[in-house]
C-alpha cells in the first residue's frame, strides 16, 4: 500500500503540528461586537442587532426580506413549513448534497427525488432535473456546491415552465454570484448558513431569504413558534398570539453581533480564501496536465466565494490512499459526500434507489485540501509540494 511506502519522519518539511481542514476566523472585532452585545444586555432573540445583521443582508443581496434563523438546516426546514409541502409531494435535489434539505422534505412527509450532477462543476444537472418531473413533483433545491453557483438560468427556466418553487441551498455560498446576482436570490427562497465550517460564520447560525410578501409573512410567524411576535415588534399588533403551527428558529443577539461582525469582514476574508484557491489551482495545473488529478472546470457565470478547493483522483482507491497518506503527513484533506440515495437512511426508506453514476463517480474520487483564512503560505506550499511528492510515488 502506499502509505507503507512512505515515511513521513524523513521528509525534511514535514511539519510536527496538524493542519486542519477548516479553522474559523475569528479576532478582535468580534470579541468587541460580542462584549458590546452582552454590555447592552442584548442578548435575545429578535432583537436590534439581528434586525441591523438582517438590514445589511437585504441591502448587500438585493433582497426584500432576510429572517435570521438558528441554522441553514433550520431555514430550509422553515422554507418547507412555509410552503406547505405534505404527503404525496416530491422535492428533486442533488444526492451530492448534505442531509438538510433530505431532512426538511421528510419531516413534512414528503419525498426527496435525488437528482445526478454535472462532471465539472459538481452541480445539480438540469437536464436529469427535467427528466424526474412528475405530476408529484412540487419544487426543487438546488446546491451551489463549494461556492460555485448553479446553472440557476437553466433552473428557474424549468421551474417556471412546470410551475415549480424553487429554493436554493447557499449553504456554501456567501459572497459569491452567478451572472452578477447573489446566491439565494433566484429562487423563491434563498437560505444560507453560518455554521462554524462556512465562510462567515457564528457558529451555528443561518438567513431565510425571500422576495415573496406572503412566505415572508408565513415564515415569520413559524420561526416565532407560530405566533405574531414579529408584527407586534413592529407595533402593528397590541398583543401577539398563537396564529398558525409554528416553532422556534430565532437565533441570540449575541450570535447576530457575531455574524455582524463577520460579515463586515467578507471581502478580507473572501479575498484571501480566493487567494489560497487560485493557488491551489495554478500550482496543481502540471499535476493535472500529467494526468495524475482531474482540477474543477468553472462556469464562467459563477463568481466564487473559496468556501472549497476540491479535486478528483482517477481511481476510488487511489483517492482513500492519497487522503490517508495526507494525514500521516499531518494534512487533514477530506472526502465529500456519503451520497444521499446511497447513505443508509435512504436504503431503508427511499426504495427503489436510483442510479446517479456521475454523483458515484464524483464522490468516490473527489478530495477536498484544507482551506481557510488564517491558512499560512508556509503551510499551503507544504500541502502542494507534499501533493507533488505523493503522486511523483505513484
Ligand atoms: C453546511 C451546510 C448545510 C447545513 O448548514 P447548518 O447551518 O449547519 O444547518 C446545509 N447544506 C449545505 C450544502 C451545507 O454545506
């Protein structure tokens, strides 16, 4: 095996100390913003830092209604909830795809329809979207993998033509643009997340976005436990009550100040993971032109944020070798994703399974290198000058 053939102890730029995957960025002005909060007593939810972090977003994405929710999980469960999907209905999504939007189509009894993915950008493949339309079907999530914005001409084009919602996973996708409109507002409902791995981050944290008055109205009401707080709030109630089914999505002020304060950081940080990708990309070509790597192919619509550098191996088991190899050699690169209609919640309850050969093969070869801000130029040339020495083995 090759990892035998290696030893790491006589590499003279191996470094004693791990390089993680991801690392948040987190400094000063953050610390700041969250004394600041808690100095205020601002620390629940709904409150004048939230409404400030919701107002920055509808500004910078050009989007009417921006609701702040616990999680990117959460809002995608909201956006279900408000669109009212229940038994019977099918939602098509890529299986490439983490488990969130699979999850908010259940927990409404509906059906998640798993859909193959484009070779180059590892996107949602319209043309197999339209093949799996049927008279069930009521909307479609797409994903905008590592950043990259999918093909969402191609998408509302469908949606529009077999009256579908559409509601956009940007889980991944901050600051980044496709045809020189932000992510998460294409489609009837956007939803972003500040999990901790993400570019802008809170920890746990996401945005429920959307254009449409009456899902705003809906959605503001579930995240309040199905009550109209948020009207009240606004002084157009005297008192709020239980008015419709509902739950609680509402992050703390205290975490608004941080994704605030994060978000007043998006270009520096966006800039300089774009810098650690274009790296990446650039110094990784030869290894690609002597057949060895398969690098990423753009959609030149997509402007990208540097969430992910990924790329594929020629092989299944030459991707497990190389990514244990990296970790005896302290690098944490790692896979992306167990597919959906292949983990094994979905070999009990989604039969029959579908045949996704491009979604298998992506998945099985795909490699993903550590990626952050804080990653040093030091460390960076030692995970390609390492890349370099594993596949000169091979
Ligand atoms: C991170 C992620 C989520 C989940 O976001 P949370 O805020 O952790 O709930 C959903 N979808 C995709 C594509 C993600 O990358």
């Amino acid at each position: 095996m090759l990892v035998n053939q290696l030893n790491p102890e006589t590499k003279s730029e191996q470094t004693n100390s791990l390089i993680p995957f991801t690392k948040p960025d987190i400094g000063e002005q953050e610390r700041k913003a969250i004394l600041a909060a808690l100095e205020a007593g601002q620390v629940g939810g709904n409150g004048p830092i939230s409404r400030q972090l919701e107002a920055r977003l509808q500004e910078m994405l050009d989007i009417r209604y921006v609701q702040l929710t616990t999680s990117c999980s959460d809002a995608l469960e909201l956006a279900m909830m408000a669109l009212k999907i229940g038994p019977g209905d099918e939602v098509i999504m890529p299986s490439m795809n983490f488990v969130s939007s699979a999850n908010a189509v259940i927990r409404e009894r509906a059906r998640p329809v798993f859909a193959d993915i484009d070779i180059n950008t590892f996107n949602i493949d319209p043309n197999h979207v339209e093949q799996l339309i049927t008279p069930a079907t009521r909307g479609i999530i797409p994903v905008h993998y590592a950043g990259q914005g999918c093909d969402m001409v191609a998408i509302m084009e469908i949606a529009q033509a077999h009256h579908l919602w559409v509601v956009e996973d940007a889980a991944q996708g901050m600051g980044a643009l496709y045809d020189g409109q932000y992510l998460g507002t294409f489609g009837d409902i956007g939803c972003y997340s500040f999990h901790v791995t993400k570019n802008i981050s809170c920890g746990e944290g996401g945005a429920f976005l959307t254009n449409d008055d009456e899902i705003a109205r809906r959605a503001e009401i579930i995240r309040e436990k199905g009550t109209n707080r948020s009207a009240f709030l606004r002084g157009e109630v005297d008192k709020y009550t239980w008015v419709d089914v509902g739950s609680s999505f509402i992050p703390s002020d205290l975490l608004a100040a941080l994704a605030l304060a994060q978000l007043e950081r998006l270009t520096e940080i966006t800039s300089r993971r774009l810098a650690i990708w274009h790296r990446y990309y650039e110094e990784l070509l030869p290894l690609a032109g002597m057949g060895q790597i398969i690098l990423p192919q753009l959609d030149a619509r997509a402007t990208l944020n540097g969430h992910i550098f990924a790329f594929r191996t020629n092989s299944a088991e030459r991707r497990d070798q190389l990514l244990q190899a990296l970790r005896q050699r302290n690098i944490q690169a790692t896979f992306h994703y167990v597919p959906l209609h292949s983990a094994p919640y979905a070999q009990l309850h989604l039969r029959p399974v579908p045949h996704l050969p491009v979604t298998d093969l992506v998945s099985s070869s795909l490699v993903r290198l550590p990626l952050y801000s804080t990653l040093t130029s030091d460390e960076q040339s030692y995970i390609i000058e390492t890349l370099y020495e594993l596949c000169r083995i091979w």
